[in-house]
C-alpha cells in the first residue's frame, strides 16, 4: 500500500513536470529555443492565482485569470523579446530568453517582495480524500493528474487533427516551405506561445496547491526540471515530454521515500547528464539531420 501511495505521490508530481514540458517542448520544437523564462511566467501565473483568491475572486474565476495572464504575459515576450531576433543566431534567442527570465524575478521582488508568501491552495481544491482500491488519495492527487491527462488529450488533439495544429507540425518540419505554402508562420509561433503558456498557468495553479508556497524564484528550479524532463523524453516530442515529466516525478518521489531527499535535485540532473551522455535526442526524440 505504501508504494501505491508513493506511485500516486509520483504521478502527480510528474503531471506537473508533464504539463510544464510540454510548453519547452512545443516552443523548442517550432523555434528551436530554449525558452528559459518558462519557469518565471509559472511564477507569474502563481502570484495571479495567490492574489486573486486572496480577494475573494471565486477558484473557477481564479484559474481562468491564471491561465489567461500566463498567456497574455507569453505573447508580450515574444513580441517584444523574441521576434525581433527571429533570423538571429540561436546564441542570441538563447541570452535573451535568460535576461527575460532574470527580468521576470527581479520585478517580481521589487512588487512583491522577496519574502514568500503562503498560498490558500485549500479554497482552489478542497482538503479531503477518496479511497481507491484500499489506498486513500487526497483530491488534489486525483484532481491534478485528471487535469494533466485532459490537458494533455486536448493538446494531442489540437497538434493532430485541427487546421491549426496542421500548420504547427508544418512551421516545425520546414519554416520555409509553411511560408511558401501559405501558413501565417508568425501566427503559428505566436499561437504555440501562447498555448504553450496557457499549459504552464494550469501547471502553476496545481503547482502552487502542493507546495503553496510563492516567492519570486519558485519558477527557477521548477523550469529547470521540466526542462530536464523535456530533453529526458525527447525534447520536441509531445508523447515524450509527457513520459518524461512522470518519469522525473516517480524518480523525486521515489529518492524521497528512500530517505535521500537531499539528493533529490542532484540526482534528477545527473539523470539529464546520463541521458546527454548516452541518448542525447531523448527517449522518444529523432536525430535531425542539418543540411550545410
């Protein structure tokens, strides 16, 4: 029974690590960046759900505001950070997407303080606990892994089988090509930004509901693990950022129950060293091959 519970603990935290690397995934997969403030718009998307519980604004009201401002907060940077550099050098999307990141902290412990503040993760899903085959889960394991699997279905959904998600596999295949066949390639990015962010804010909110706890750098270290989750599975893959972000919770969870706790972190980037070291594409990604 104990390790069903840990099994649990792992998947929840993993639906989190999933949801978050899918927005590296999608963004790396369309762009080719590395978009490292990834983390700090989960930050932002934390305050936005602190604040709006906090004054009184009813949890389905909250997590729609969340979402929306991650989105909103994603399609201003790349407009005003990324697009200009879009036919620059990857080095320079890379620098600039690290100074977005260090710009998004240090607002936010100029408004918010650096001290962090506890968060009611109680009036966004209740305290209590279902039994399930013997094992009692708490609701906010059942509801964070249902929402992970919804979330991720409606984004399979949208990649395969919508007009738009057409466009996104062919602006990701040959940017080139999309644009001589008609595809609105800006609006294409734009749009994966955008989803990507909308991913992040729902990975926020049940972020913020297991450790409710927000300060200005809560971003930094979760951005990094999704993103080790994302290279794990096959950065660029959807399936695969799915099966490395579970694989990252399970393995957390399971150092944890092992008494290594402080290894946690250490152990989960010596998996991203091995996995660089032996497949470097990830366990589902593909070798792109580079014309020159």
């Amino acid at each position: 029974m104990l390790l069903v519970a840990q099994l649990i603990n792992g998947l929840q935290l993993g639906s989190i690590y999933a949801l978050i690397a899918l927005g590296y995934s999608m963004v790396y997969g369309i762009v080719k960046l590395l978009n490292f403030a990834h983390g700090d718009i989960i930050m932002v998307g934390g305050y936005i759900a602190l604040f709006s519980l906090t004054f009184g604004q009813h949890p389905l009201l909250a997590a729609a505001l969340t979402v929306a401002g991650c989105t909103v907060l994603a399609i201003v940077i790349e407009k005003l950070a990324y697009t200009p550099l879009r036919f620059a050098p990857r080095l320079s999307l890379l620098i600039t997407a690290i100074g977005v990141s260090i710009l998004l902290q240090n607002l936010a412990q100029y408004f918010f303080s650096a001290s962090g503040r506890s968060f009611p993760g109680h009036l966004m899903i209740p305290h209590g606990s279902v039994s399930l085959g013997g094992v009692m889960v708490s609701y906010t394991s059942v509801i964070t892994i249902v929402t992970s699997l919804v979330s991720m279905a409606a984004l399979t959904m949208l990649v395969k089988h919508t007009k738009l998600g057409k466009a996104m596999r062919a602006v990701s295949e040959d940017q080139d090509a999309a644009r001589l066949m008609g595809v609105n390639v800006n609006s294409v990015i734009t749009f994966t930004f955008a989803v990507g962010a909308a991913l992040a804010g729902i990975g926020a909110l049940l972020y913020s509901v297991r450790f409710p706890l927000i300060f200005p750098t809560v971003g930094a270290m979760l951005g990094l693990k999704a993103f080790v989750a994302a290279v794990f599975g096959g950065i660029g893959s959807i399936p695969g950022a799915m099966l490395g972000g579970y694989a990252i919770g399970l393995l957390e969870v399971l150092v944890t129950a092992v008494g290594l706790s402080r290894w946690v972190d250490g152990v989960v980037f010596m998996v991203l060293i091995c996995v660089l070291m032996v497949r470097p594409t990830g366990i589902m990604g593909r070798n792109m091959m580079e014309k020159v």
